[in-house]
C-alpha cells in the first residue's frame, strides 16, 4: 500500500468534513474548500479522521491514493491553519506596495506592476517594501500566486537582485575577468 494513502488524517474539533458522491467539503475557522476526488477513491469520515481507500494495487490507484491524502490533508490544515509563502525583494530601489487587493511591485521597469490577488488569497507588505507575505486556505491558490510574484522579476545571478523566496540561496556567478595583458 502507499505509505502516504493509508496514513489517517486527524482532523481537528473546529472542522467539520461532509463527503456526498465523490465531492469532499471542509469548513473552518478561515473558510471553507471543496473538491471533486477521482470516482475510484473511496473517502471515510469517522471518529476524527479521514481515511482514503483505493479498490486496486493498479499503478493508477497506487499513484492517486497518495494524491489524493495529500490533497485532503492540505485542505484540512488549510481551513484551521492557512498557508503562508514569503518572499523577498532585493536590489536598490526595488519595492513592494499595496492598494487594497491588489500588490503593486516597483521592480526596475519603466512602469509599476500591479497583481491582484486571486480569491481566497491575500498579500501582506513588510519591512518597508521588501518582503511581502502570501496567505489563504487553498495551498495550490497559494503557490501559484508566489510564483507569479517571482516571475515578475526572478534573481539575477550577478548581482542577486529581483524577487526571491525567503531563504532561497541565489547561486552567484563571477563577473567579466579583465582583459590579461
């Protein structure tokens, strides 16, 4: 068996988990998220745990009975706990802003950048602009909005400069060599 399918997920006493024909609901104190799970996955709600079961040992079961724990187990923590991605802003001049919604990045172009945020996810501006933290219920909302963040500008490896995950290490390359004479 997957060693990450048969594992149990606890869930805790202030969420509340409805399973009705292939669709899985969870609802907390942060929100609530809802999924349609593959027809051949088998969810049970008891006693405090979800358990997911699959009919076969097929490599297709195999492989969507991990998915599929993975999956119900970030919606649980999502609506109890949240999610958070941080990143960082270096280089002179280099900032971040917020207008409502929405993230406003200044990131040496000619013109600013403006993300909004998609639904269920919302931004936070630290430290004067250069971190800014990206939080919400759904993990996969929350990821995707970093990378996105990131794609404006991704690090340079000369100079390091860009927008960067929190405590991402940025392989630095030397510069030109001078001419030898």
């Amino acid at each position: 068996m997957s060693r990450i399918g048969k594992l149990p997920i606890p869930v805790p006493v202030d969420v509340t988990v409805s399973v009705a024909e292939g669709r899985v609901t969870v609802r907390g104190p942060r929100g609530e998220v809802a999924r349609q799970v593959h027809r051949d996955m088998r969810v049970r709600h008891e006693e405090g745990v979800l358990l997911v079961e699959r009919p076969s040992d097929e490599q297709t079961h195999r492989a969507l009975h991990g998915l599929t724990r993975a999956l119900l187990a970030n919606m649980v923590t999502g609506v109890s706990e949240g999610f958070t991605r941080e990143l960082e802003i270096e280089g002179t001049g280099y900032r971040a802003d917020q207008e409502g919604d929405a993230l406003v990045l200044l990131v040496g172009y000619s013109h600013s950048v403006r993300i909004e945020a998609p639904a269920g996810v919302s931004f936070a501006v630290e430290n004067r602009g250069k971190k800014v933290i990206v939080s919400g219920i759904d993990k996969e909302a929350v990821g995707q909005t970093a990378v996105n963040i990131r794609r404006v500008r991704p690090p340079e490896p000369y100079k390091g400069k860009g927008i960067r995950y929190a405590g991402e290490k940025i392989r630095r390359k030397a510069g030109k060599a001078g001419k030898a004479r």
